[in-house]
C-alpha cells in the first residue's frame, strides 16, 4: 500500500480522536464548572438561610437556645419564597419543618441521614441524583449547632446545557465519521482484501481444505501468499503421508494381532493343567484383544479424516433403536452389577445411520458400566425437545472434571481420574463424529448422583 493512503487513513482517525478528545475535554469542562456554580449559589443560599433563622431565633428567644419547631415553620414559610424547597431538622436529625414533598423523595431516608450527619459535624455537604442536589449546611449561633438546613436544587437548566453541548459535538462528530467513513472504505477496501484473503485460507487450512490463495497488492502482500501457498501444500502432503502411516501400520497390525488372538486361545485349550500359563496365556488374548479394538479404532478415524467412512441415511425409529441397544447391553450391565433403568419416549424418528447410532450407544454405555462402582444404577432417557430428540446417559460413577469435558472428545485423552480403567480414549471422538455427521450435539454434564450424564441432540423429522 502506498504512503499516501496510510497518511490519509492516519489524518482520518486522528482527526476523530482530536474532535472526542476535544469534545471530552469541553464537556469535563463544563461539568465542572456546572458543579462549581450550584455549589457556590447553595453556598449563598445556605448563608442566607442561617442568617434568616438565627435573627428569628434571637428575636423569640427560644427556650433552651434551641429552635422550637413554630419558629421553624415561620422561618421556612419565608425561606421557601426565596430559596424554593427547603427543610429544617434539630441536632438529633429530626424533621421540624419542610417546604418540599415530592422532590425530597429523590434520595432514601438513608442517604438523607448520610448526608445530615456529615453536615452535622460541622461543614456542608450535598448529594445528587436524578438532576436534583440535596445540601445540606449546619445553621450555626455561638459556635454551636442551632439546626441543619437542607436546600434541595433542581439542577435540569445546567444539565440541558450540558445536553446541548453533547448533541453539538455529536451531531458535528457524526458528520466527520460519515465523511471519515468513505474515504476510509475505500482504503480499507484496498488494504484489506489481501489480508482477508488469507484469513480465510488460513481457516480453510485448519478445514483441511488446501485450496491455493491469489494474492493482489504490494510485492510484500503477493511473496507472504505464495509463501503461504506453499506451507499449505507441504502441510497438505505431511497429513496425507501422516494419514497413509497411520493406516499402514493399523492395517499391517491387524494381522499379526489376529494371530496372537487364535494362538493364545488354542494355548490356552491346550495348558488345562498349567494354572499359571493359562493366567499369563488369558492375559495375554485380553492385551492382543484390547490392542485389536484400538487397531479397528484408529483405522475408523483414518478412514473419517480420509473421508472414506460413508454413512447410509434412513428413516430411523430411534425410540425402538435405544430401546433394543439397552435391552442388548443389560447382561453386560448385570456382569458389572449395574441396574440399567430405560426412560423413552415412544413414535421419535430421525433421518441418520442406523449402524452408526448403535455404535454410539453401545460407547455410552459400555463407558457408563466401566466408570460405575457395583450396585449403582445406569440411566438411558430418550425425550422430545424443541423439534429435537435427546438422548441422555447418566451414571453415578466417579464423573469427569468440568476442566476436562470439552478435552474428553480429543483423540487419546483420558481425564487423570479415569486413567485406572482400561480404554484408549478414542471413544468419544468417534462418537462425536457420528453426532456431528449427523446435525446433532454433543456433550457432558455432571449427572443428579454425582457421575457423568451425557446429553446427545438429534434433529427429528
């Protein structure tokens, strides 16, 4: 980009940020000068009502020296005349006589009995809200406390000023953005579309989605793209030779794990008498059958992010599919000692892959068995929502810190507080893929025992 159209850009925001300062500045300037004047004129005010009612008080000769309460209703009849709303309380802060009802309701009996006390140590002392200021002063005759005068002030003449003066520099700073706004458009326009380029490269290649960005504009803008371009291509091929190994390896693994499998099993046939060997033999077919189910896991994401794993849409009865899946996995739930309690709603379809959905209950609820102590209870509910099925899987096991349940759909994380309990931490991510493949949501909550519940969205039909 050119130094003139940086310039330009520069002299336009700076030119905003003189006329805010400005108008800030102008604006703090008479808001001060505001609070100084009602300061002043309550000042006068005040000395004109302690002048007033200590000449009432001598002349009557109160009892006591303290003021009666007819002198001060005679005195804040003539007060009132001059100073408006005004109002007399004794040294013990209680009312004798008023000449404002309404206005003095602005402010708590609270904050009136804040404001009396700090004037009843000596000095004046006000409060405002709501465009209104309550002073307060004590009224003062031989160095004592004679009573304490509140003089309440509609300030809205210094607050339409000041009204005023914002709706200038607003009406002038809304005509400097619209014209600031077109030049700008058009430098920004120039300026930015190469960046906003590779923005939406750079979010196509966290997509995985490799496509080559054109780049126009200054020879710097153009090499960043074709540099750019050329980090995607090599990242593109890295994560294809990377998904190959994976699938090679998983793939070449398969067979081998096979055979430990058959082997072990006919070793085991054969050692009837060797207690020992058939222990080491069972755990042996235990590892290679655990390592084979992480084999066909690793090969299922392999062929997701390959984009090989094609689902098959239907008409699913999904109230009939979670109704037999928890009815399959009772036996399995009775060998944990686990009571498998099934809430469902009946007559919820959705469009989805019949297979796949199975798969993502069985994962549930083996993980609720597996993370459950015996004699616990395993809870599978099945409800309509808002044109959504929802399908939530509670357990009372030892649940999942909150810090981990977005981490848990990671591939190969395991929280700390289940890595005891044997899995490969694959689970959920392929569960979440099946959700996602099929517009739904996904996640984990603590359940009413104090476990996991897992709360999945599908959209009915």
């Amino acid at each position: 980009m050119k130094l003139k159209n940086k310039l330009i850009l520069l002299y336009a925001v700076a030119a905003l940020a003189a006329v805010l300062c400005v108008g800030a500045a102008v604006l703090a300037g008479i808001e001060r000068l505001s609070i100084r004047a009602i300061e002043r004129q309550l000042l006068d005010q005040s000395s004109l009502a302690e002048i007033y009612i200590v000449q009432m008080h001598l002349l009557r000769d109160d009892r006591e020296g303290l003021l009666s309460a007819e002198t001060a209703r005679d005195a804040i009849g003539k007060l009132s005349l001059v100073l408006g709303h005004v109002r007399l309380y004794d040294t013990r802060l209680e009312l004798l006589a008023a000449a404002s009802t309404d206005l003095a309701k602005n402010i708590t009996e609270d904050e009136r009995l804040r404001l009396l006390s700090a004037a009843q140590k000596g000095d004046y002392a006000y409060l405002a809200r709501n465009n209104i200021v309550h002073f307060a002063s004590p009224v003062m005759q031989d160095d004592r406390i004679l009573c304490i005068v509140e003089i309440i002030y509609p300030a809205s003449f210094f607050r339409s000023l000041i009204s005023d003066v914002v709706m200038v520099f607003a009406i002038g700073a809304v005509l400097l953005i619209v014209i600031m706004t077109g030049l700008s458009i058009v430098i920004a326009g120039k300026v930015t579309r190469p960046i906003r380029d590779l923005a939406e490269a750079a979010e196509r290649y966290a997509n995985r989605e490799f496509r080559p960005v054109v780049i126009k504009g200054s020879d710097e803008l153009v090499r960043l793209g074709e540099s750019f371009n050329a980090m995607g291509a090599q990242l593109q091929e890295y994560i294809q030779r990377q998904k190959q190994f994976v699938s090679n390896v998983s793939h070449e693994l398969r067979t081998p794990l096979t055979a430990i499998i058959g082997y072990s099993e006919i070793l085991w046939d054969e050692m009837k008498e060797r207690s020992d060997l058939r222990k080491a033999i069972s755990h042996l077919n235990c590892e290679a059958k655990r390592l084979a189910g992480l084999v066909d896991e690793v090969l299922t994401l392999s062929r997701m992010d390959s984009g090989k794993e094609t689902l098959a849409f239907s008409r699913v009865d999904l109230s009939g599919l979670v109704a037999e899946t928890a009815e399959s996995m009772r036996l399995r739930a009775e060998k944990y000692g686990i009571v498998l309690k099934t809430f469902i709603e009946t007559g919820l379809t959705i469009w989805g892959d019949r297979e796949k959905l199975i798969q993502v209950m069985v994962n549930l609820l083996d993980n609720a068995f597996k993370y459950s102590p015996a004699h616990s209870s395993v809870s599978v509910r099945l409800e309509r929502e808002d044109g959504h099925a929802r399908i939530t899987v509670a357990d009372e096991g030892i649940g999942i810190p909150e810090a981990d349940r977005e981490k848990v759909f990671e591939r190969f994380y395991r929280a700390d507080n289940v890595r005891h309990v044997p899995g490969t931490g694959l689970g959920l991510s392929i569960v979440k893929y099946i959700i996602d493949a099929h517009q739904g949501t996904i996640r984990l909550d603590r359940s009413s025992g104090g476990g996991t519940a897992v709360e999945i969205k599908l959209p009915l039909i």
